[in-house]
C-alpha cells in the first residue's frame, strides 16, 4: 500500500513536470499555426508526380507537432474545383496525419488556382475550431502549371483575412507574374520554384525555414528598403533605454556603453515568444575595451529557469576566441569554438561579428571575413521561461562594461550575404 502510493506520487510528479515542460520548451514545432496545403491536381501533373507532391508535403510537415495545442494541418486538392480533403483539425497526430495524406487520391482535370484560394479562406481556416489561439494562418499552394481563373481577387482576400500565403511553382509551364500575386511580398520570400516534381526535394530545406520563421520570427526590422524578419535586440533589451548613448563606428552611427551597473536582463518570453527559428544570423557591433577584453563573458544569452544555458555568444579575451553554445538533443548543452581568427575583435576597436547558425553547423564572420565553419549536433527547442541577458560574465549576474552599436538576431540565413560590416571603417 505504502509502496504504491510512493509510486503514485512519482508517477504524478513525473506528470506534473512533463507538463511543465511542454509549456516552456518553444521552437517551430511548439508553432501554434492553421496550415492549409492548396495541392494541383489537374492532368498536367500526373499520378506519379502526384504522388511526389504528396511526399513533400508530408516532409515539409514532419518540423510542426501535430495537436490540437500546436499545429493543425488542412489539405485541399483542386482541379477545376477544389475538394477538401483533410478538414483542420482532422487529425491528431503526426502519424495518422501522414497516413491520411498518403491516401489522398488524384483528381485530374483543369487549373482553377484561384477558386481554390478563395475555398480555402472561405471554408478551410474560417471553419478552425480555435481562431482566437491561432497565431500564424498559413497556406501554401502547390502549381505546375498557369491558372484558368483571377488569382488576384482571391489572394487579395486571403492576406485581408489575415493568411500567408506561399507560392510554389513546379515545372517551365508555370507563370512567374500569377505566383508572384498568388504570394504574399516579398516574393523573395513568399515564391519557391522547383525545376521538376523530381527535384522539389531541393527546396525543402528552404521552405520548412521559411515556414519556421514565419511561426517563431513575429517581428520585423527595417533594413535598407526592406524589412527583414528578426528581432532588434537593441530595443527588445531595452539597450537604447538602460544604457548611455555614445559615438559609433561612424559619424552617422550611434552605440551605447554599458557600464557594471547597467543590468540588461529581460524574460524570454518577452524576446522570443516563440522560441528560435533553426536557421538565424546573429550580428553584433561592438568595441572592447578593458574588462571586456580580457575576461570572458556572455555577450547574448538565454537562459532557462534553472539557469542553464540555451544560447549564447560567448567572448573570451584572454585566448582570442568566440564561443557559440546551444540546445543539444543528447548532452545538457553544446559548445562549439573558434579558436583562430577572432583576434582582431579585441584590439580596442569596433568590430562587427557575426554567426551564421545552421540547423546542423554555425559559421563565424569578423568584419565580413569567413573566419570559419564548425558542425553542430542536432538541437532541441530552447527553454522560454527564463531570462536573456547582454554582457554578463559566465556563470553570475555580473555585467561586464562594453560598447555595442548592433545586436540583433535576423530569422532569415540568406541575411548573412546582404548584411555587411559597412559600419567598420576599415571595411
Ligand atoms: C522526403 O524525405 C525523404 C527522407 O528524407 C527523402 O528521401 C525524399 O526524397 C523526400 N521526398 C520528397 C518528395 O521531398
């Protein structure tokens, strides 16, 4: 008796914590999105081909947990009309959602793409049991080929309603002009092709990122004339507010001077509500001077509740060397480190560093300069339910006083070639 309510109690406890857990943990699969696939299925595609586009959606699928608490799929197949073939919300689970795609049966006929859009806004996300949870509405059309009815009109409506909408073309007979309009802007961004139905494996990788950002990147930062998805850490952190505002890099540039006294210290959830995309470009502008130049210390980290490290830039004077930690699916946490190339980033003057993190590498820039590429093991979501902090010496709550002109976090890795070191005089 005694014994079992012993076990009882562990087993509550074992429980209690799980749940705890699923809470906090944040990331792509964590996504609370509607994710509609508008599928061709007129002749020109085929039965074999199909049936490969039945396959890529069930691999661009597989990042996203599938639950009435995360992401909830839908799949419409059209032809001349569309058919709803797996309503939202249908299935529980990634295994019986993939089995139900499998058995998706072709259609044939003609391309009517954008009857299909409006179906989808009109019957598929307005029927979500959950519209007020929803954070992200997102569809993603599949076409080989140019439609037979307006596509505008009905892509006018989705982005009215509130849906993202990605384009992805297949094949020579499709129509740049009708993907750019089916897409949301930029089209950069929004509009995928594919040479073939055997080659669209090659954008996969490029469109669970895509996807990724979409559900974990809510902010944009303007750059040039565009704006980039990412998170302004300058702002978020409340830099610009906490810290004295000093001359930069340039005449036209600003920085701020944190001093021991300066604590830039913010909870997570707060920064990164959704967790990190597993692609990013971590940017930061800095001169170290002192303290900073010698000791070593956290430029940016996240920590989780107890205090355990889920990202962070680790600088460290005294060997000249940058240290990159993350999640890690089998250790506590990973570290990679570079330990050549970086020694010019403590000589007293400004600086911009940069780190290329990839799903399984990261990749260290100094003033532009590849320094070098290191691989990663695969890594879990990070824990929201703790804090991000700026300049902080390993291990304790002590700033260490340094000068930043730039820090930031852009979702998309493609940023990593158009974000130059142009703020470094020298370069
Ligand atoms: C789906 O993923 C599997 C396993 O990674 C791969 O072998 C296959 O080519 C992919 N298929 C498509 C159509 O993307």
């Amino acid at each position: 008796m005694l014994l079992w309510s012993v076990w009882s109690v562990t087993l509550l406890l074992t429980a209690l914590e799980a749940a705890e857990e699923d809470d906090v943990r944040a990331g792509c699969s964590t996504a609370v999105n509607d994710l509609v696939y508008i599928v061709d299925g007129s002749w020109s595609v085929g039965f074999s081909d199909f049936d490969t586009a039945k396959q890529w959606l069930i691999n661009i699928t597989s990042q996203f947990d599938i639950s009435s608490h995360y992401t909830q799929v839908a799949v419409i197949q059209y032809s001349d009309t569309p058919r709803l073939e797996i309503p939202l919300g249908k299935h529980q689970g990634g295994a019986e959602l993939i089995q139900a795609i499998q058995s998706i049966t072709y259609l044939g006929g003609n391309t009517q793409t954008g009857r299909a859009i409006k179906f989808a806004v009109n019957h598929v996300f307005s029927s979500s049991q959950r519209a007020n949870l929803v954070k992200n509405r997102i569809a993603v059309v599949v076409t080989d080929g140019k439609s037979q009815d307006d596509v505008v009109d009905a892509s006018m409506e989705a982005r009215a309603q509130g849906v993202t909408v990605f384009a992805v073309g297949v094949g020579s007979e499709i129509t740049t002009s009708e993907l750019v309009s089916i897409a949301n802007k930029p089209s950069s961004t929004y509009v995928l092709y594919a040479e073939d139905y055997t080659t669209i494996d090659r954008i996969r990788d490029s469109m669970e990122q895509k996807l990724c950002e979409e559900s974990v990147c809510p902010t944009r930062i303007p750059v040039a004339s565009r704006d980039e998805k990412g998170f302004e850490l300058m702002v978020g952190m409340n830099i610009q507010k906490k810290a004295k505002k000093i001359p930069g890099s340039l005449v036209s540039e600003t920085a701020y001077t944190l001093t021991a006294s300066t604590d830039i210290t913010e909870n997570t959830r707060e920064i990164f509500p959704e967790g990190l995309p597993p692609s990013y470009v971590f940017v930061a502008t800095v001169r170290l001077k002192g303290t900073s130049s010698k000791l070593p210390f956290d430029l940016w980290r996240v920590l989780s509740k107890d205090k355990e490290i889920q990202a962070a830039v680790t600088l460290s004077g005294k060997d000249k060397a940058v240290t990159f930690t993350t999640t890690s699916m089998t250790e506590k946490e990973q570290r990679v480190t570079f330990k050549a190339g970086f020694q010019s980033l403590y000589d007293g003057k400004w600086h911009q560093l940069k780190l290329l993190v990839r799903p399984r590498h990261v990749t260290g820039f100094l003033d532009d300069q590849q320094i070098q590429e290191v691989m990663l093991d695969p890594v879990e979501p990070i824990y929201i339910n703790g804090e991000t902090q700026v300049s902080k010496r390993r291990g304790t709550s002590v700033t260490v006083p340094v000068e930043i002109q730039k820090l930031r976090l852009y979702c998309d890795p493609h940023q990593s070639e158009r974000e130059t070191a142009c703020e470094i005089y020298s370069v």
